[in-house]
C-alpha cells in the first residue's frame, strides 16, 4: 500500500496570527519543523524540540534548544509566554499531563499559553490510518502553507479534551475560539495561595 492510500485530509484551514502577540520570552514548544511561532516573534522566542533536525530546520531568530517537553530544564517562573502550535498532535497521550504540569511550572504567575490544535475524530478503522490537518498560515509579513500530520488510531483529541487538562494542572481559560477543525486556546497561570505564601 502506499504512503498516499493511507492519508485522510481535512479541508485547508485558516490560521490569522497577525493579531498575535506575546511579551516578554516565550517558550516554544516543539518549535522545530516550520517554527511558526519562532517565525512571528524572532528573537523573544526560546523554540524547544527534542529533534535537533527539526530545529536545524526551523528559520534563525529563536534561541533554539534540543530538549524534551516531558522534562524541561527551565527553573520554576521562568518565562511570561508559552506556545504550543500543532506540537501536543504529535505528542502521545499519555504524557500531555506532564507536559501541562511543566510548562505550569515554568510559567510566571499570571504567564500565559496559548495552543493551537486541531479536532481529531475517532480513527473509525481502514486504510486511511493517517490523519492530515492542511494550514494557511497568515504571519505579519508572510503567509505559510503547511500540512502537519499524525498517525491517526489514538489521535482523537478536541478543544474540550485541552480545556480540561489545563483546569486539571491550575490555568484557567482566559479565551477560546474554534476556527474550523482547528482551535486556539489562551490559558492562564493562576497566582495560587502557595504562590503568594512564597514569594
Ligand atoms: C511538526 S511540528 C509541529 C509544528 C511546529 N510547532 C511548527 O511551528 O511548525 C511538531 C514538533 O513537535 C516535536 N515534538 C514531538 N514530541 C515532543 C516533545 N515531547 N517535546 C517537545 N517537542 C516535541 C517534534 O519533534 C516536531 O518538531
């Protein structure tokens, strides 16, 4: 069989980050591949990807780190912004939590994330066992034409699926908007009564 028998697409989807603005560092999650986030924000941008290809890849700007969203090695409250564009599709399951927690941890109080995913159905059996999610990305200056894609059996995931794992870990959600099939999410750290005792 080939490659192209196997893949299910999703209709071209649009992506508008001219709105989109971030201060202080941001951490990039998975920000090798295109680096779309890298792309937009240059140099305020720490891009982390456990590929170093993928980073090689990605355009000059961001300070670019070969490390694992699973255990990152950043001290608590260090950044104001975190991203995760199309990284947590690629990103097992069983480990989104932990991701969740760290970039909790290394958020400042009051330190946002944004992610931005798309809605994965139930794989419903078959050939078509890879699930292609086609973006037109529209950059300040540029627009981007890109396709990210995952193996579909166990990549069922939707808005509400992140909602609720980020209320479990602490953020609240300060906006949500569905696009489409794909969806964008701006959670909040929330300055917790520990926090506060601390500091
Ligand atoms: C195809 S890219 C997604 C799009 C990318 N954010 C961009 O702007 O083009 C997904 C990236 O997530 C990375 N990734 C996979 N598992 C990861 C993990 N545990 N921690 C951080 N990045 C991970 C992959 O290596 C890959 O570079």
């Amino acid at each position: 069989m080939s490659q192209d028998e196997r893949m299910y697409s999703i209709d071209l989807q649009s992506i508008n980050l001219t709105e989109y603005s971030q201060k202080g560092k941001v951490l990039d999650i998975g920000g090798g591949g295109e680096g779309i986030i890298g792309q937009l924000l240059g140099e305020k941008v720490i891009a982390i990807d456990p590929r170093s290809d993928e980073l090689e890849e990605a355009a000059e700007g961001p300070l670019k780190i070969i490390m694992d969203a699973r255990e990152l090695k950043f001290l608590n409250n260090t950044f104001d912004g975190a991203t995760s564009f199309f990284t947590l599709m690629y990103i097992e399951k069983q480990y989104h939590q932990k991701v969740f927690e760290e970039i909790y941890r290394v958020l400042k109080d009051e330190g946002e994330l944004t992610i931005w995913d798309a809605t994965i159905p139930p794989y419903p059996g078959g050939i078509k066992d890879i699930f292609l999610v086609p973006l037109e990305i529209d950059l300040k200056d540029k627009k981007i034409t890109t396709t990210y894609g995952v193996l579909w059996d166990q990549a069922e995931q939707d808005m509400k699926y992140y909602i609720q794992l980020g209320e479990r870990v602490g953020f609240e959600v300060a906006k949500k908007e569905e696009m489409g099939q794909i969806y964008c999410i701006g959670f909040k750290k929330k300055v917790s009564f520990k926090n506060f005792k601390n500091s």
